[in-house]
C-alpha cells in the first residue's frame, strides 16, 4: 500500500480592525495581509497499522487548535481596542458636556454683554439728545450775546454821544465839573441869577436848577461880615443885594429874610422883607462827570 500524504487546506475569517489590532499588539501586519487569517497544510506521516481517518482527525484538532488560539487572541484585542474606544468615548463625552457647559456660559455672558450694551446705547441716546439740547441751547445763548453785546455797543455809542453833548454843557476843574455858567469853589458850585425875585420865588428857582439858596458862612467873631470865595466876589455887583439862604430856625417863621449886601468894602448879612424883589445866588455840590474822565 502506497503511503498515503494527507494537505489540510485551511482558510480562516478576515479579521477586522486589521490595523487597530496591530497596533495593540504591536505585531506585523503582513501576517494579516488581505484581511485573511493565515492557514498551514500539514503533512501527516502515515502511522504504521493506522488508517488515514486517524490521520485527518489529527490534522482538524491541531487545525481547530490553531483556529481557537487565533480566536482567542483576536477576541482579547477586540476587546482592548472596544476598551479603549469606550474610554476615548467617555473623554470625548466628558469634553463635549464641558464644551456645552462652556458654549452656556457664553451665551449666558453674551446674552448679559447684550444687555449691557442695550443700556448703554439708551444711555448714549439719552446723553446724545442732552448734548444736541446743550448746543442748541448755547446756540441761543451765542445768539443771546450777541445780540446784548450789539445793544452794549449801541449804548455805548450813545453813552459816548451823551458825554460829548454834556462836555458842551459842563465845566469841569479837576476832577469835578459844575453846569455850564456855574462857578466852581472848592466842591461848590455858585450860580447868579440877575432876575428880580422874593425870596421864596428864589429858593424855587434854586430848586429848579437842582439846588438851593447859596449858604453863606460868616466870618469868625463877627456878626454880620461873611466870607466869601474871591471867585464868587468878582461876579457880584457892589451896588446889588442878593437873596441867601435862610438862618436855619430863628427866621424860618418870619417875615424878613436874609440877603447879602456890600457895606464899607466888605460883604455882609442882612435882613430885608421876603417880599422884596432882588436877584439871588444858588448853590449846588460839584459832581464827578459821567464816564469818571478828569477834564481840565
């Protein structure tokens, strides 16, 4: 009998997760190559007064063998590679929750920064209006000015109009001036008037020129001789009375009041009817002119 030679032709299941599994393992690729586990024929020699059914039977157990092993190992890095893919899942997971927490985060912020920028474009309105409220307003007030600083030119053009038609009727002495007409002595101003009057027809006249009946003082122990300023002499006429101002209680009632009247080269008070008629001297305190100018 021919000796008998029994091939096992064994192909087994791809493997899927080629590169996964080899990565875990660190083993060769190439022993996986086309996704196809490897197969070995196997040479039984034959077994001296045995049959070629043992021989087969040897071959499967050895081949199943094989197959379980390879079963085994490929279940264990399926199971490491499902391992790590759970706990990659899980990070994933974790960071993907952390990332909503965040992105909730930030809607909540950006919802707060929306509303804050809401207020403050109200507020930026709000100031924007008052700001147009205040240039209009200092629109106004510039036109406002304006307006008072033309009337303040136009007085003053008439103030310096008025000063220049009052320098016409004034005459000034150092820093003060009297009426035009008027004689100026130490702050006082003296006016003659020619025309014949009583003596309270002249006090009213005083009065109408913004004054009143020169005062004349009298010289020192001496009864009726006065003292009378040499500028206010000159104008008198020796040969005329002049209506003064009255004694201030003990005539005030009476019927005669005083004049004054030259005798013996010397200027003295005396006392005549009120109802006589004689010409008259006012009297009013000089005055600073209108715009404070010292005019000589």
């Amino acid at each position: 009998m021919a000796d008998a030679i029994t091939y096992a032709d064994l192909r087994f299941v791809k493997v899927p997760l080629k590169n996964s599994v080899s990565n875990h393992l660190g083993q060769d690729c190439e022993a996986y190559e086309d996704g196809e586990l490897t197969y070995e024929n196997v040479q039984v020699s034959p077994v001296p007064g045995g049959s070629s059914g043992l021989a087969s039977s040897a071959v499967v157990d050895k081949a199943d063998l094989q197959v379980s092993q390879q079963f085994q190992q490929v279940t264990r890095i399926l199971e490491a590679t499902n391992s790590s893919l759970q706990q990659q899942l899980r990070q994933k997971t974790d960071q993907l929750g952390q990332k909503e927490e965040d992105l909730q985060e930030s809607r909540t912020e950006l919802s707060l920064s929306q509303d804050a920028l809401k207020e403050k474009q109200k507020i930026h309105e709000v100031t924007e209006q008052q700001l147009q409220a205040c240039q209009s307003e200092g629109q106004r007030t510039k036109e406002n000015l304006e307006r008072e600083e033309q009337q303040r030119r136009n007085l003053n053009q008439r103030l310096v109009n008025m000063q220049d038609t009052l320098r016409r009727f004034l005459s000034c002495s150092s820093d003060t001036c009297c009426p035009l007409g008027w004689t100026q002595h130490e702050g006082r101003c003296f006016y003659i008037s020619h025309t014949l009057r009583s003596w309270q027809a002249s006090q009213k006249y005083c009065t109408s020129l913004s004054s009143q009946l020169a005062s004349v003082a009298k010289e020192p122990d001496k009864y009726y001789q006065v003292s009378l300023p040499s500028v206010l002499a000159e104008l008198l006429n020796d040969s005329k009375s002049y209506w003064i101002q009255q004694s201030p209680v003990s005539y005030s009632q009476s019927s005669h009041c005083r004049k004054l009247e030259k005798w013996h080269e010397s200027w003295q008070r005396y006392f005549s009817k009120c109802t006589d008629s004689y010409p008259c001297i006012c009297e009013l305190e000089a005055f600073r002119f209108p715009d404070g100018d010292h005019l000589h």
